[in-house]
C-alpha cells in the first residue's frame, strides 16, 4: 500500500472555528491533492500540488487554503467553518512516468463534521 | 472544457453474472488517461486499472476487462462472473496529458446479490 497518512481520521467542529487536516506521504510523490467527497458528487477536487510550495485551486476551492512547505505533508485549512464543509475528505498522490500519468493512491479519508 | 459522465447511478446483478460499468470522457484532448477506482462499503479507494487513449487494445485482467472505444469517447469496465465481494462504488476519473488533475465521475453503484 501507498504510504498516505491522513489525521485526524474524524473531527467534529463547530461553526467559525479554522480547522486544519494533514496529510503525510512516504512515497516522494511530487503530486498531491485534496478532494471531498459528497453524496451524488463523487470526489471534487478542492486544491493540488505540483511540489514544494507550487499549489493551485480546484473546482471547489472557496473557503480552503492549502500548505505545502516539504514534499511530504500537504495541510489543508478550513479558514472559517461551515456546515456546508461537512464532508468525507481524501487526500490523494501521484507521480508520473515519463510524459504518462500514473495512478493516484488515496489516504484513508477524514470525517468533519461542522456543528 | 472536460466532463466525465458516469450515467448508472445504481446496478443490481445477482452473483455469477457478467456486469458493465459506463464512463463517457469528453475532451478536446488527443491523449489522455482513464483510470478506475473502487471503493468498498469500508470507504478506502482502491485503484483498478489505467488506459491510455492511445493504446487501441481492449484487455483482460482476471474477471475485469474493459472496452476503449476512441470514436465514442466510452471507456466501459466489465465485471465477469460477478461476487458479492464486487459490491461496491466504482468512480473513472480521466486525467488529460497535459494536467495531472483527476475529474472524478459521480460513480455508479453496484449491489451484487447473493
């Protein structure tokens, strides 16, 4: 198995308050990702990470922020909590052979629930 | 613009029979990467198998087989002699060559009966 740790596995926040989720690779990837999942949306992308400090927003990127000062951690930041963030989110890397993508490997998923 | 589209929303199959999973991949893009993912009742996505656009030959990996067709933009996944074990939510998710970013469908939920 890839080696993606994800933490905490479960939160339970409440409204307004920032939140930050980690995520923590073993594998040198030089792609990393952020996605939330939601029932009847599959997995949407929220922000990526092309390497050490190049980052870029996905198609669900208002009210997240994201950090990546090392190869192997990308944090994710709830600026501001809201409900609408209750979400299963997964972090996610890849790497590339060549000029070919390659496989994403996933980590196991956070549960945040914002009260 | 991309857009994936996985139009089953659910399927029931009972055990032992043969099951096909729909994707369809629009893009303006001439190479490009198709992959699918599985994702059990446990919640863990599993990585099954990667299709380049550009590789004319349809596969067979055990029970799972796919079919590429270019022309239609339809990258289908076949489940042989389904289990109960099968039972699960299969996403594709497509990626173009020149992005690495992964457009997920909204999957299609399978229920294999005993």
């Amino acid at each position: 198995d890839a080696g993606i740790t994800q933490s905490p596995r479960h939160k339970v926040t409440e409204t307004g308050t920032p939140v930050t989720l980690r995520c923590h690779q073993t594998e040198n990837h030089r792609y990393m990702y952020w996605y939330r999942q939601d029932p009847g949306h599959g997995l949407r992308l929220i922000h990526y990470s092309y390497g050490v400090k190049d980052t870029d927003k996905g198609e669900v990127s208002d009210g997240y922020s994201v950090s990546r000062s090392k190869t192997e951690d990308f944090l994710l930041t709830l600026e501001s909590a809201t409900s609408s963030q209750t979400s299963v989110y997964f972090c996610a890397i890849s790497a590339r052979q060549g000029a070919e993508n390659t496989e994403a490997f996933f980590g196991q998923g956070t549960r945040l629930t914002v009260v | 613009a991309q857009k994936v589209t996985q139009a089953q929303t659910e399927i029931s199959v009972v055990e032992k029979e043969d099951v096909t999973l729909d994707c369809v991949y629009e893009t303006r893009d001439t190479t490009y990467y198709l992959f699918w993912y599985k994702q059990p009742p446990s919640g863990e996505l599993v990585f099954l198998i990667r299709r380049n656009s550009f590789d004319e030959q349809n596969e067979i990996s055990g029970r799972y087989s796919w079919n590429f067709q270019k022309s239609t933009s339809s990258f289908n996944f076949t489940i042989t002699a389904s289990q109960v074990v099968d039972s699960a939510v299969y996403f594709c998710a497509p990626t173009g060559s020149g992005t690495y970013k992964y457009i997920f469908g909204t999957g299609t939920r399978l229920k294999v009966l005993a």
